[in-house]
C-alpha cells in the first residue's frame, strides 16, 4: 500500500485543522491506519489508530495519543481509501511533521505499522 498525506499548514493556537491520508492499493478496509508526528529535534511519536475492519469483522476501534485525547479524531473512509486526523484546539506543542501508516490487520497498539507515507506539516503559531 502506497500513502499520501495532505492536508497541513499554519495555524493559530485553538484553531483546526484536518489531514487527510489517501491510500492506493487494494482492500484499504483490512489496514489498520495510524497517525504519527515528529516535531524538530524530537523523536517520532504515535498520535491516533483506527482498525481494520472487514467481512465479520466491524472493528473500527480507535486508540489516541493522551496528549491529544479530546481534541483529536481519527476516522476512515473505505469506499475512498482515506483516512483523516480532524485536529482541534491546536497547541504550538502539537506541531510537528505528520505521518501516516498501516499495517495489514494490524493492532491500534502497534507502534511501529509496516508502510509509511511522506509526512505533511503541521505549524500551529502561538
């Protein structure tokens, strides 16, 4: 699976912004996504998972970051291969370059998913 993430840029602290993450390949439902960031000088850290979900299986379960709880959401479109990171209340804290991930039927607590995508940036101004 191939990722592409999009969707950063500069905010002011409180405001939003969504990222996006388009997949290509084939049975985008049977990934598990993941949102990871790395600010400068710091190292890579998990954000927020989705889980796969599939025939039998409705999954869909989420896991975040205690850092961004309550003001992130994780969510998946499987009919477009997307999956988004709606991110509010940002804090300069929160800026970093963002990546997505997957990993096929993977846990929505494995830190380190298979395939990775080009991170997009994410600058939120005090």
């Amino acid at each position: 699976v191939q990722l592409q993430a999009c969707g950063g840029g500069l905010v002011q602290a409180g405001g939003s912004l969504r990222l996006s993450c388009a997949a290509s390949g084939r049975d985008f439902n049977i990934y598990t996504m993941h949102w990871f960031r790395q600010a400068p000088g710091k190292e890579r850290e998990f954000v927020a998972a989705i889980g796969w979900n599939g025939i039998g299986w409705s999954g869909g379960e989420t896991n975040y970051a205690d850092s961004v709880k309550g003001r992130f959401t994780i969510s998946r479109d499987n009919a477009n291969n997307t999956v988004y990171l709606q991110m509010n209340i940002l804090k300069p804290e929160d800026a970093a370059l963002y990546y997505c991930a997957a990993e096929k039927f993977g846990r929505v607590d494995n830190m380190r998913p298979s395939y990775w995508g080009r991170g997009t940036q994410v600058t939120v101004s005090s």
